[in-house]
C-alpha cells in the first residue's frame, strides 16, 4: 500500500489553482489518490459560482466503530500580485513549501492524508477514518452542509472530529481550537420623514435617530466573556445614507454592524434583544425600522474531553509545548459539524491570506507525525 509523503502531495494539490468554487479536477485527483489505499469515495455537489457546481468530497475507510473524521477544504484566497514565487507553484526553498494554500489549507490535508496512509499500512484497528473536503470555506460555506445532509440521509455518525485549518501560532501546535465565536451581521435602515432642511418641524431626520441607537448599542455590555471566549461585542462596519443635498434632510439612512458572540448566545436572542434596543429610541423619535440579519454561524463550544487532553498529551511528547486550549479566530467550516465533538489542529497561520504564503517543511513533519499519533491513540 503507498504511504504519500506530506510534502509532494501539498506541492501537487497547491498546482491546483482552486479560487473561489473551480475544481480544476482537484477532487478528483484526491478521490484516485484515496481509493489508492482503500477509502471509498463520494463527490458531493452544492451551489457553486457561475454555472458550475461546487464539487466537494466524502471518502470513508472502514465501516465499523469509532468514527473519526478530518475536515478540510481546497479553495484559496487570491489576492495573488506582487508575489515573488508563483502562487500555484508549489515551490520548495530553504525547507519552506511556497505557494497558496500552503497553510490554508493544502498543507494540512496533505499532512493528515500522510499520516492516514502510514497508520492504514502499519495498524490493524477495528472503527472508520473519513474525509470531508469542502470548496468554499472561503465563499459560500455551502459545501460542508452538502456533504452533511448526505451523511445524515446516509444515517453515518462521526464520533470525533479534527478540523485541519491553521490554528497554530508561534510553533506548530502550540494552540488547539474547541471552539468558535458565533458571527452575525445586520443592516439597520431607519425610516423618517423628509423635508427642507430650513422647515424645523416639518421632517423627521432618520440620521438623528439612527445616530442615537448606534451611540445605546456600541454602550452595551453583552456579557463578560466565558474561560476560553473573550467578551460579545458589537461593531459598527458601515454607515449609508443617500443624499445629494445638503439642505435636504433624507427619508432613510443605514447601519451596518457585526456581531461576534460566544458560547453564551444564541443569535436568536441576540436578535430580540437587539431589536428592543432599537424599537425604543425608534417609538420615541416617531420613525420607523427594519433590520435585515444574516447569521454566518452560531457560537460552539467542545468541552474539554478525553480526546482533546488526549491530543494536547499527544503534542507535549512530541513538540515539548503545553498547547494552550482557545477559541479565536472567526469563523470555519467547523461550525456545521452540529455537536459532533471536535478539535482544530493544523499548521501555523502567520502568512494565511497573505502574499508569498508558505509553510515550514518541518512544520509538515511535525503535524504529520501529530496526526499519525492521535490516530494510533484514537484506536487503541
């Protein structure tokens, strides 16, 4: 059986230039790279870009009990002028792999697909190693639901699962992610009466009101933050109003803002309480208000349990570093796994989304070698 080196197999999944939702055959060439040592594999469609569809993939080894999975995704970022090493290369120099998606996230499916092809050909474990790979992290995030729905109607259980994005800092696994703020946006328009800036009396300035209720909400204290999520806050992003005159007090103006929230909301209630806010400056003004929410995805949390001291034991034998248990960042894919319990563990962030992104090769060793462990504890 062929064991893949973590190294070549992110060199070649990087020369797949996978912007937004085009494939470019990536999932294909990871379903034949898979299926070479024993997973069954499903190419999983959702709504994509364009005309095309998003192809995402399932693979499976085993089918018995316990049931660990890895989640990844293939798309990239762009944000590719004024690199120095072409982005889709896949180039190696002074033991750095260039190119993008080398820590988001190539080089951590390559690395976790290593370890599995070590660990299927050197153990004989009773339970079942998957796979999700999604193609819109980046975008949509239409991809991972996909794949989930058709698990569901496939009646599949995972017990466990990793989520491969790059959550490390300094070193490579010096922090493990169990869980992630919920993210909600909204865009409030309030309604008044327009008018003849001269009339006094004849309007009702929208602006004013709409000034009001951003001064309330920005002096609210949602709560105070939880032991590893820091406190909920509310952040203005944006402020509209169309008028082109000076002397015209304008019929309607607009605020964006986003809300980050912990494991202590949920973003139906952020939304009423929200809404009481502003319903009572709009009733005292005599305006009116709508605002339209769109929610990326609730807060989660994993209770720290067997599995993650497991794998926090795991990387101080390896690496020598305590890894410190958090829930940074914004959101990840990770937040359609339901209550399936999880972890995110995966290569260091510091050039993600950047020009000239490129990982450590020993860094890939290391995670590898990571990844083969929790494997071979996972199934003892």
């Amino acid at each position: 059986m062929k064991i893949f080196n973590e190294t070549r197999l992110a060199q070649e999944l990087i020369r797949f230039p996978t912007l937004k939702t085009d494939d470019k055959g990536i999932m294909k060439f990871l379903s034949i790279k898979l299926s070479s040592i024993g997973f069954k594999c499903k190419i999983i469609k959702s709504k994509g870009f364009g005309s095309k569809p998003a192809l995402n993939l399932f693979a499976k080894f085993g089918n018995s009990k316990p049931h660990i999975n890895f989640l990844g995704h293939t798309d990239v970022v762009s944000n590719l002028n004024n690199w120095k090493i072409p982005p889709f290369k896949g180039l190696v120099k002074k033991d750095y792999l260039h190119g993008r998606g080398a820590q988001d996230m190539k080089g951590g499916i390559a690395c976790w697909i290593s370890a599995t092809s070590k660990f299927i050909k050197s153990n004989k474990f009773k339970g079942s190693l998957s796979i999700i790979v999604a193609a819109d992290e980046e975008t949509s995030g239409l991809g991972t639901p996909a794949v989930m729905k058709y698990l569901k109607n496939k009646k599949e259980k995972i017990d466990f699962a990793l989520v491969g994005e790059p959550s490390s800092n300094k070193n490579v696994a010096d922090e493990i992610r169990i869980g992630r703020r919920g993210s909600m946006n909204g865009k409030l328009t309030v309604f008044g009466k327009s008018g003849h800036s001269a009339f006094y009396g004849s309007y009702i300035n929208p602006c004013t009101t709409l000034s009001r209720i951003i001064t309330k909400l920005k002096s609210i204290k949602l709560d105070s933050g939880t032991k590893y999520m820091p406190p909920s806050h509310l952040e203005i992003t944006k402020m509209n109003v169309n008028n082109l005159s000076e002397n015209v007090v304008p019929q309607s103006a607009e605020a964006y803002f986003n809300v980050r929230f912990n494991s202590k909301h949920k973003s139906s209630s952020l939304k009423k309480k929200l809404n009481r806010v502003i319903s009572s400056i709009v009733k005292k003004d005599k305006c009116k208000f709508k605002v339209d929410y769109k929610v990326s995805g609730e807060a989660f949390y994993t209770k720290p349990n067997k599995e993650i001291y497991m794998v926090k034991n795991i990387i101080k034998k390896i690496t020598g570093t305590s890894a410190k248990l958090n829930c940074k960042g914004g959101t990840s894919d990770s937040r359609f796994l339901g209550s399936i319990p999880r972890l995110e563990l995966g290569l260091r962030n510091n050039t993600i989304h950047m020009v000239d992104e490129r990982t450590s090769v020993p860094d890939m060793k290391k995670l590898s070698k990571i990844y083969y462990k929790i494997l071979e504890n996972y199934f003892k």
